[in-house]
C-alpha cells in the first residue's frame, strides 16, 4: 500500500517547498536587499558596506561580514514585546545572528573582499516557520548585490565569494520527513533539523534537536537528505533571481 | 511677475503631496495592518488588541491604545545601529512613539472601546522624510481595521472612535512654505512643523521648529494653513483606502 | 456682562504669571548657575564649559550646546523611582532633554563661541507644572553667565548670543486661554501649549497638544498671542536679573 | 613649644566644624524634607512615607526604612556624567546609599513604625567633602519630621525612633586628626574614617581607610575619639533645629 | 601502510578522550553538585531544586528544567570582562545556556517531577576546549544528586528521567576525525561538531559548523559515529561517578 | 568563674580561625591564582597581568591593581539570580570589589610596577561567611605570584609590594568578641567589624557596623585588638603557603 501523498496542513508533499519569492532590490538606499518568501514567512534582508573594517581588524588586508537578525514586534501571531524596550537582546536572536553570520563567512574570501564591511540585517515582518533559514537564503541575494556594488566601484582585490548558500529547515513528523515546516508544522515536529549547505552540495551547518523523543542515527541521516536535497532547490531559485 | 512654479527637488510643486500609497492588510496575523508610503518613505504599521488592559486601568471599564516606533537599521541613508543592541532607546524614538500614541488617543472612546488593549506598532523600512507623520496616517487606517476586528467579535461597547485622524509635516524654505518634505529638503528647511488634525479640520497636535533662524507669527501662520490643507487631502486618501 | 476676573485655583488673573524668582549663582562651581522658581516649581540650572568639543565635531572650529533634564525623585508630590535605578531614561524626561538644547542652539552662533562645550543640566527640585518652560528660561539666564566666564579668560572669537530666549506654557480651560499652568491646572486644561520666543518675539519652538477634545484654529491662535506675550514679560525679569 | 593653632586651608581649627546650616521643611511635597550644609557642601534631603512595605515583608506588622544617595552632575567641581545616562548606578553610590540606610535603621523600631515604608533621598546639590555624613546628619532630621506627619495621622504603633542619629568625616594629616574634612583636606589626607554614632555617643558605624601608608592602632583612637566629640556637637545642632 | 598512531597535541590517539574526572558532591549547600573535567577544563556545576514552578507553568502539575552557563573571567588564557560588568549576557554565552537546558529536558518526565524546578547552573573555572559538552556530561550527574535529593523527601510524583545524558564534541583536522578536541585542537580544526546523546546511543542533537571549508557528507558521517562512541564511553563514566 | 570555653556553633574557641587553605596555582593560564578555603568559605581567586594600564594612566610611569568580586548564584544556602543575568551589578557586590581594590592598593609602589595592570578576580565558590575577608587574605598570594611572574621576566622597575596584607572578621555576640565568623554566627551577631592589616600590624581598613544595637566605645577596642591577633595569624599562614 503507498503511502498517503499528502499528509500536510497546506497540502504539500513531504518534498515539496513552500512558494519562494525573492524580490531584489526592495530598498533604495542599501547596497544589497531582497524581501525573501517562504510561504506567509516574510524577511526583509539588507546588505550595508562600509568602507573599513572593526577596529581588531585594520591594517590586515581582510575583510568582514557580520550579520543582525531581529523580528518585528507583530511578525508573529501573538505580539511580542521589542527587545530594545526590554533592554537586551533575548538569546534565540542573538543564536541566530551568529548562525547568518558564520553560515556567510563560510564562503567569503576576506583576502578578495579588501578591507571592506558587509553587515546583513534580517528582519522578520512576519514570521511562520523557517525564518532563520529564510534569511540566510534572502542574505546570499543581498550579498552578491552588494559584492556586485563594491566590484562596480573598483573595491574589491578579487572575487570575495567562494561558492553560493541555501538554508532549509526539516522535520520529522510521525516517523515522515517533511521539508520547509510552516509555523505549525514546526511546533508539532518530534525533531527539526536546519542544515546550510552551498551549490555544490556541501555542508556549513547542521543543527539537530530532539522536540520530543531523542532520535535514531539513521533518522538523522533521512533528514540531513532531505534538507540537502532542499538547498538544491533553493540554489536554482537564487540562481534565477540573480539572473 | 509670478513665483517659479516648481522649485522643489522632485519637480513637485510647494502644496503638492508625494504618491501616497496604503496597503491594508499587509500582515496575515495582525488584527489591522497597513503599509503606507509617501513616496520613498515606507512604514509598516501593525494594529495589535488583546483582552484586557495595563494594570493601572484594571476595573474601570476603559480601554487603552499605545503605540511604538522605529527604525530599522538600514531604512536610512546610511545604517543606524539597533537599539535593541545598544540597549536603550534613544530619545528621537521615544519622542515619536509618545506622539504617536498621544495623537491616537485623542479621537478614541475610552468607554465604547471596553477594557481591551490595541498596540500600534509603526516600524520603518525605508526612511526619506516625514516618518513619523506617516505613520500617524497609517495607524489611524489600522487602528480602523483594529477596531473593526473587535466589532465583528462583539468585543465593543458602543464606537470607539470619534474622529478620523492624518498628519503631515510642513516646511520653510527660503521663505516658502512647502508641503510633505522629502528628507533632502528636510535637512536644508529653516522651520520644520508637524501636525496632526482630525478629519473635520480641528488640530489635535502642533510642533514647530526653528532649525535655523527664529521664525516670524506670520510664517507659523501659513504653515498651519499649508498643513492643514494636506492632512484634508490624506484624510480623503484614508476614506478611499477604507472604502 | 463681563466675565469673571479670577477664576484660577491661586487666585491669578488668567494673563498672570506665577511669582518669578531667578537667583543667579546659586552654586559654587559651575560657571554659571540659576536657582529658578515658577511659584511652587523649582529647578536648580548649571551651566559647565568644557574646552574641546564632541569627537564629531572636533576640527570644525565651532562650539557645541546641549542639555540634560531630570526631576528629583521627590521633587513631585509622590515619589517616583530613579531614572539611574531603573537603568533607563524615561521617554519624557529624552524628549525634554532634547527640546532644551535645540531651543538654546537656535540662539548660538558656534563659530564665534570656538571649539567650547556648554552643557546645561537642569534639576528639578521641586515639580507644580512648568519645569520644562523654567528651565529654558532659566537655562538663558545660566547660558550668559557661563559666555560671560568664557569672555573673561578670552577663550571666545565673538558674541556667541545671537539674542535672547524664554518660555511659558499656556493652557485652554473651558474655553479661556490661560497663562502658566500650575500642576493642577495643567492636569485638567483641555489644551497645553508650550512656546519658546526670542527676547524680538520671533518663535523658537512651539508644541502644542489636545489633552482632551481637539482644538480649533481659532483657539490656537489665541494660546500662541498669549505665549508670546508671557515669554515678553520673563524676557524683562531676565534682563534684571542679568542686570 | 605649642603646636601651630591653624593650620587648615580655611582657617579653622582641628577640631572645627565647617558652618552647619539645617533648613527644615524646604520642600513643599515632601512628608520630611531638609537642606543641610557642612560650609559648601549642600545636601537636599527628603523624606517620603507610603503606606505598605516591599512584598517580602508584608503582613509582618513591620516597618522598613530604606535611602538613596545621588549627586547631580554639576555638584562638583568638574562635572560628572549622570548615571542614569550611563545605564548604571555607580560602586560609589551605591555604597553610600547603603551605608545611609543600614544607619538609619538602628535606630528604628519597625514594630513601633508598623507596615509602613520611609524613603529617604540624599541628593548633592553642591560637593564640598563629606556628603555622606552630612546626608546621615540630615536624614535623621528629615526622618523625624516623617515620624511627626505619621503620628499626627496616628498611624503608628509606638514610638519607631530609637534614638538619635549624627555623622561626621574626620582624618589624619601629618600626623594631626582634623574634624570634618572639606574636599580639598580630604583628597590630601593620609588616613580618612566616617563615623556614624547615637546621641547618647553609642557607634553605629566606622570605617577607616588608609588613602597613603598604613595607619597605627593609636592613630585610629585619636580618629575615633575627634569623631565621637564631632557627632555630640551635631547631636546639639540637629535639637536645636528640631526644636 | 598504518596512518600515524599519534597525531595529536597531547599525544593522545585520534578516539581517545582526555582524562576525564567527576567529583560528585563537592559543593555542600546543592543539592547536586559536581566538579567535572576533561583535561584542564574545569566546570562545576550545581544543581539547585525549588518548590515550584515559573509563573507560566502554575497549577499545570508540570515540573520544570533550566540551565545557565558562565566563564569566570580568567577561565581563559587571556582574560575576558565579566558579563555582569558589561551589562549584557554575550551571544556565545546565550547560545550554551540554551542548549544545555534543551538536552537536559529531552530526558525529563515533568509529570513525575511535580510542580518542583532544577536550575543547572555550569560554572567554567577552567577552559581549554569542550565546556559545553563538559558542562552538559557534568550537569546529567549533578541532575541524578538532585533527582534523589527530592525522592528523599518524596517530593516526586514518579522516576523523572527517562534516559540518561552525554556530549562530547568531535572535529575534522586534514581529513582526520578527532575526539575530544582540546583549546588548540579546537581553534585549527576544520570543522567542530557537538553531538548530545543519550546512555542508549539516540541522538537528542547535533551541531556541526565548517570552520574552514565546508565539509561532505561523508565527512560529517565519520564525525557522528565518532561523536556517538565518544558519548557512549562518557555514559559508562557517569554511571561509575554515580554508582 | 571561668567562662565557657567553647560557645561556638562549631566548637572552634572565642579567638580560633576556622581551618585555613591555601592553594597556589590552582589555575594553569593565570599568573597567579589560588583557591582559598575558611572553613567551608572557598574563593577562587586569579591574578592576571597585562602589559599596560588604563588609558588615564598612560605615559606616567605608574601600575595599576584592581580587583572584582562576585560570587556565584549557588555559593550561598539559597540560590541567587546572576548579576550578568539582571543585567547590573548589586551594591554589595560593588563594595566589595571596591574594597579589596583599595586594599590591595595600599601595599603597592605603583612607581616599582611600571606600567603594568594586575587584576585580581575574586570568584566566591561557597560562601559560608567572610568571604570578602578570604578575598583579601588570598588576593596578597596570588598577587605575589603575579608579581614574580613579572619579575622573572624583568618587567618591574623595583620590588612592588611595600609589605603583605591580610583581613578577617570579628563579632560580638552576647558581649562575647568572636573572631572568623561563619555565616550562621555572621547572621546573628550584634556587631560585625572586618579589618585588613599589614603583615607589621598596622591597619589599612576598619569597618564596624552595629547590626542590631549600637555599640560601645570599649567594645570596638576589644574587637578590633581580636582583628589584628587573626591578621596576625593569617600572616603566618601566607608566609607558609608562599615559601
């Protein structure tokens, strides 16, 4: 007997994405910027270069890229309080701003970039699921517009990108892998697993976590292929949008 | 002989608007939500009402509106650090918040509005002048929307709102009174003044500026008169958004 | 039938300002210092030079002016927690702060007072409405003494004062504009107005807000003849006092 | 051959205090409120009763007393930056805050004061050396007055002072123990102790710190022997003042 | 030919972790407590039970498990500010705290906790690489002490852990999977992976980043078999600590 | 009659320390280190030195020692919340780094240091009474390791340390002088004196605080003799732990 075909809320398919848009160019004034779409996920990403890099940095020759992630107080269902009212930066934000972060240097060439500073803001309008992988998708975009801005000015000593990045999230879910969980998918899963993953297949980052019950090996292995398998996707869908 | 007809940097003329555009329903969890622009300048507002209301107005059968603003770090020229990373909010946002809210607050029913709560959340994407006075605008089209959400689920005591609100920010220069400053002619204006009025012309907020020289009664004059006439044209864009 | 002559709580004639008290050199240290009352209201002004300017401003050859505000704790009739306590300034206590530096920059020429500092810290001692508008006015008195220290020891390339400067606030209460609000009046006044004039009577600033129902334009236009006319009579209490 | 009977910078002698000048009742608000003076320092201190005390010590059917010491930027001779800008309260202030309220309370009976709360704000007006002692000194006179207000409202259950209250600087210079050290003496001397003792010359408190070399145990008792005649004398000052 | 037996720093074979010790009980006031270490990375960690639960958490019968993880400043060969100095808990900092709270819930039944809470708190006095996995190795055995101190005194509705819990971080080092990685190992590896599993080999989560270049898929396969036989060797230290 | 012999809680005679520990080089990075043990009181404390000094400080010629204190939240019978987690740091904690700084500071020729910073962490494991007093006593050591590593490398401009320096706590308890009290004794003591003294007796603190009623003149003298025997043994102890 076949599997049932399509088990999910939205009537995907355990492989399918989400509809994807990337719309280029959204701001005026930044160097780089996409509103990225995954379905009702919804992020605005901003590349920013300025001439100079961090203090620790200078005099070395290299680069920088950074990146801040943050949600609007109404991205998600219920209103959440602003963090810069309450004072500090809550943990998930700062976890994820140094996931974009450390997922972008891991293909830059900061010997190619010259002392020139990328910071990426990532900023969730609305929120259903897969923002941070939503936005390290949206950030590659940005990246190469705004890398795109620095070659046109003559600023670069090279080409600072080594290679393309996707991100996608996946779930296990009875058993079932499933691809790109929406908001409630997500609650519901018993594992999420995020993976980043470049053009050419390989892997930056993977995060796997027990929701409900620890997971088996080769559990893990069914999703880290799905998620490959979904960053594929996505690299022709970045590919287009650059085209 | 006649004044030059059109001396401003984008060819408008000195009573003239910008486009305005507003987009209600922007956001698919928020119970009003509207993205309004005045030319380059691009706001997300989001009409946030939960049950209940601050502890200090518990039992008194009033209902309560509040509003927050900022900016996000690359809506401007050049990026802005995020507050939520210096962890506290600067004086200008705190300034236009308090406006905001105030300004609401003026036309609301405390009593019709029962005890419920609506946060307005006024986050720019994209700064060229005359932020704050759109946001004004377009929290009035979401706190409609809001408050229409409440009347649908018979949350209401009778109609909380007993006016229709816009403002409009108004400029001299060189001894001309302009119309909706775009950020350049901000930043040269000798006097800067916002204001806030009801549909039926009555003001309910005035803020003028001297950015340079101290200015004369007779010009103050014709910048109310100049604001005044463009928050009648926003008040007629409002009722088309809300037909 | 004429109306009533005193209708106010402290027996003032609605055109009547509280007594003005201005005490100059009130402390020890600074370079110049005002004790300044509006009847009941109390704020101890300090004007300290520093020579050099703000990092973003060195090398220009102009000056710098700027303004901090805060309240005692039990400056107002029940207590309110320290600012410092709480880890945060309140919106009210930025937007104040800012409104008394830019109203005392509108009368600086910065080339003629050279690469000096002034900042004007105003405390106040004790609140019964009016702080903002008696420390401006007294911020002017504390200003001369402080440009008078710097002509003293030669360390200035002109006449920094461009002219003089005052402020009052003016309320509409059932109708009547009325003069310097005390605390209780200011609290149930339809409208509160607050303007800054030069000593010519030309404008400065003006903020003007609905407490309860909007405002005509007629009723503004009276409020504001009003102001004007306050801040002429503490324009002469100031020249005695710097007599 | 005798010593030298004036050595001090403002002509007094060793074991002279400064002019102290106590104003009562200086503040309109408050429930106990005193200016004190030790010559040039000037401390406001004011004291504020609530009804209730902090929730972990309610329905004890006892009182609580507690302080905090601030100095407004310019009570010195250069001026200080305030914290509640920098975000933080400062070791110094903390500590001072702490030692005024740890005095004040041993010589309160909470029973006899039941649940009720008195603050006491200490705030600097002017810094001449020996704010913290002349808080204290002024604080008991200002927490006597608050005691007054709470039994003419008979809202006592007995008598909640104990005893009185008074504080003084005294130090070592070259070898000779001065009595109540202005800030000049003070940053020049080798050994510095505060004193806080009852009327009826009981210690609540010394601290004794060597600012040059280490000090000998007779040293400490010639301190502690000025410091006690110092606090009789003001013990007479605050019932004159009381009186 | 065989591959070099040892590669490493220390000397130590590429599946061979460091010295490994736990010292139960070396705090007195916990109620569970260990000092563990890998090599020189020293953690002690408490393990602190209260009655109750979070506010959000009330009247569900629920119990609950949180964690919170710090450097001391010199744990570090240079050393870093403290957290509590500089006003704001870092994003590393964050990051750690939540991922030791979420591995140690994976194994808690709240039902059999009853409404009691376990705050881990993870102390590094040392670090020379893997304190996370130290830190969440340690906290398991300190969580067991606490667990019991509560069946003592029957304060428990049933066994609350379902399972028991070890990490251990592995890295790739040209081409070469190492375990355990000390400081100097950790900062040239290519690649990092922390890997938490439990005593019966299920994974409860995964993280693995390319420090360099990213990494294969069968790359990250030989690190996980790696990671889950180093974990599994930590589970047989546990239960000799524990026996 | 005599007097009872042993009143204590834990046996130890009216003049005994508790069992004393110290143990260098209990870190690997710092430059001086030890954890120090007063009965169940055990403070970790690391002396780490850089090359240079705080930036109001360059170019004299002069070192600089400081110190921090902090405990840790399960040190004490309770569990405290972290200060880096409330996001400031607590009054007591402030006054206690400030004192042990200052201590500290009293033994040093800044002169014979040369620009170079030594900072003293002291990181409280268990607190069981006087920890700020094992701060100190265990501070001198690990600075004296400090300063040899210094000097082994050649960087001091002479010998930097004018002589040695320990502290300890007294008590009066029933009018009986108590000395090294732990915290069950610390918590209901009347009055409570710490005292740091040079290794030749002198004294550099003296802090007494009645905490319940004040005191006499003749009982401060019998504690602070007691003080200085309990220095004076503590001074052996520090000989013996560095020889």
């Amino acid at each position: 007997m076949l599997p049932p075909m399509t088990t999910r809320i939205d009537g995907r398919l355990p492989e399918q994405l989400r509809d994807v848009k990337i719309t280029r160019g959204w701001l005026d004034h930044a160097e780089g910027s996409v509103l990225i779409e995954f379905g009702k996920t919804r992020v605005l990403v901003a590349a920013s270069v300025t001439e100079g890099v961090p203090r620790w940095r200078k005099g070395s020759g290299l680069g920088w890229v950074t990146s801040e992630y943050e949600m609007l107080p109404r991205s998600t269902h219920d209103r959440n309080d602003r963090e810069s009212r309450k004072g500090r930066v809550g943990g998930r934000t700062h976890e994820i701003s140094r996931l974009i972060g450390r997922s972008l240097r891991a293909i830059i060439d900061y010997k190619a970039l010259g002392e020139n500073t990328i910071v990426i803001d990532c900023d969730v309008l609305q929120a259903d699921g897969g923002t941070r992988t939503a936005s390290i998708t949206g950030a590659y975009v940005a990246l190469c517009d705004a890398v795109e801005w620095l070659r046109e000015r003559k600023l670069l000593a090279g080409e600072p990108l080594t290679g393309s990045l996707a991100a996608i999230s996946v779930g296990l879910k009875d058993g079932q892998p499933l691809l790109d969980l929406c908001y409630e998918e997500d609650s519901t899963a018993d594992t999420d697993l995020n993976i980043v993953a470049t053009g050419d297949g390989k892997i930056i980052e993977v995060q796997g976590t027990a929701e409900g019950a620890p997971f088996e090996r080769a559990e893990l292995d069914a999703l880290i292929d799905l998620g490959l398998k979904g960053c594929a996707q996505l690299t022709i869908l970045q590919r287009e949008a650059l085209a």
